[in-house]
C-alpha cells in the first residue's frame, strides 16, 4: 500500500513533511531569470531551480509536492518541465505528490487518471490531489489505479483558504458539516485497501490553519491518511496541525512551499542551501510538538 511505503520513508527521514514544488518563475534569483522571456526559457530556469531544490533535501524530506498550475501557466514547454520535475524526484528516492485537484466523471476521469497513474504515464507520481464533490463516479478511475498499481489520492475534505469555510462548514439536515460527509465518503471510498499501519489509498486533504476542525476529522478518519497545508506561509505553525497526527506522529504528511522554495531571501546565500536550512528547521519545528515519529 502506498501509505505504507510513505510511512516507512517517513519514520526513516524522522520528518513528516514534503516540500511544495509551487515554483513561480518569479521565486527565482535573479541571476537565474536574466534574459528569460520566453515560456521555453522560463521553463527551462524553473526545472533547474527545483532540480537545485531536490538535491538539496532529497536525503532529509520524503516527499515534494508539485503543483501543476505553476508549470500549465508556462504553457507546453512548463508541463514539459513539470514531467521532467517529477520525474528526477522520483528518480532521488522521493515520493511525488501531484497536486492538481482534477475532478470530473465518468470516462473523463479516467483520462484524468491514466495520465497520472496509469503504467508508463506520462506524468506518473505516486500520489494526486482529486477534487470528490462529483460524487463517486468521479473518484473510482481513480480508485482503480490506485488498488491496481500501488498509488494514493488525497481528496479534498477541509482546505486552509481563508473562505474554505463558506461551503464546507455548512451544516446539512443529518447534523453533519460539509467536510465531514466528505471525510465520511473519502473512509468508505478506502474500505478493503487499508495497509499494515492501518491508512487505505484514499487520504484527505485537512489544512493546519483550522484545527478544531481538523481534531474532528482526525478522530472521524481513523483510516484516513492527511496531506495538511497551509504550514509557514499561510500562517499555520506545528501546535495548530499537531490535531492532524495520531499518537507517534503518523496520520499525516505537512506541506511547505513558499517557506523552502524563498528561504534565501531571508537567509541569504545560495537557494538550495538556504532551502535546506529551511526543512531542517521545519522537521525540528514538528518534531518540538509531535516527538519521535514511530510505528504503534
């Protein structure tokens, strides 16, 4: 099982965290954006950029997560960029998390699927971001994949944005909100994948800047497994996500993007050392509030 395996390099690396490949050209030092004007010579700048990141933590950080939208603003050279950025994590040992929230149905999301997860994909990665609100046929290709080939999603139950709470924190006539029948429907969507640390292959999203709502989902997903956003930059820090973890510090993997990505401009120095410095930190920043991450 996916969560499995993630888990492992998670209790290895001592770090329940991946760094967010959310890389704005703009995000760049300047000597690496000189000249750059077109979407190809951007592009080409960005994958150098994270290829500095990678290597840079592939040994401290288990996983990154690379959002797509930065890479399709660069047109077909960026999702160029993107295959080949996920491609060499993948290839440095880390897990890929895509997040690009697709959400359709039918045979629509099967495409969707295959061009993730399917054998010899062009942008495979190991896990995705999917967006459930079209119910379960938008979620079973995906499903399918996962129990087929060994991959994971994460399904978007209860987001860090500020407005999150406009849709998802409506109560319907059962008593439930929003982002409880979701989490309810991501549990039943994982029954009979569940792995040896007890997560099946559908996780959730739970953002770390709503922890009363994340305490809820935590003890309502006992076999959810969480990617948390919303650390660093958005104003979350570890006592406010602690909510999203179980006894161990497992339940969950913690996003930082800007915080790594940016580090030199307030460190100085080189980018990828400054990023470097910056994860070490994080993970002494979770461990300070979860202790040692270990199996129950």
């Amino acid at each position: 099982m996916i969560f499995d395996r993630l888990i492992r390099k998670i209790i290895e690396t001592q770090n329940p965290t991946c760094v967010g490949l959310d890389t704005s050209f703009s995000y760049l030092p300047e000597e690496m954006r000189a000249g750059k004007v077109t979407p190809a010579q951007k592009a080409e700048a960005v994958f150098s950029f994270n290829r500095g990141i990678i290597d840079s933590v592939f040994d401290i950080v288990p996983a990154v997560k690379v959002q797509i939208a930065y890479y399709e603003a660069l047109g077909a050279a960026g999702l160029a960029c993107f295959e080949k950025t996920c491609a060499y994590a993948r290839n440095k040992g880390l897990f890929v998390i895509v997040d690009a929230k697709r959400n359709d149905i039918g045979a629509t999301a099967a495409q969707y699927a295959n061009a993730f997860f399917s054998e010899g994909a062009p942008f495979e990665c190991d896990l995705l971001t999917v967006n459930g609100y079209l119910g379960t046929d938008g979620i079973a290709p995906f499903i399918d994949l996962c129990r087929e080939n060994g991959k994971g999603i994460f399904v978007l139950v209860k987001t860090s944005n500020p407005s999150s709470g406009e849709l998802q924190n409506l109560r319907l006539t059962d008593g439930r909100t929003v982002y409880e029948c979701m989490g309810d429907a991501v549990e039943k969507w994982g029954e009979g994948m569940v792995g040896t640390y007890g997560y099946s292959c559908a996780g959730a999203v739970v953002g770390a800047t709503y922890p009363e709502e994340a305490k809820v989902l935590r003890e309502r997903l006992p076999h959810t497994f969480f990617l948390v956003p919303g650390y660093g930059a958005q104003g979350a820090n570890a006592e406010m996500l602690k909510n999203c973890f179980k006894k161990g510090g497992l339940g969950g993997i913690v996003n930082n993007s800007r915080g790594i990505l940016c580090a030199y401009l307030k460190r100085g120095g080189d980018y990828a050392s400054a990023a470097r410095a910056a994860a070490l930190e994080m993970r002494a920043d979770l461990k300070s509030v979860l202790g040692e991450i270990c199996a129950n």
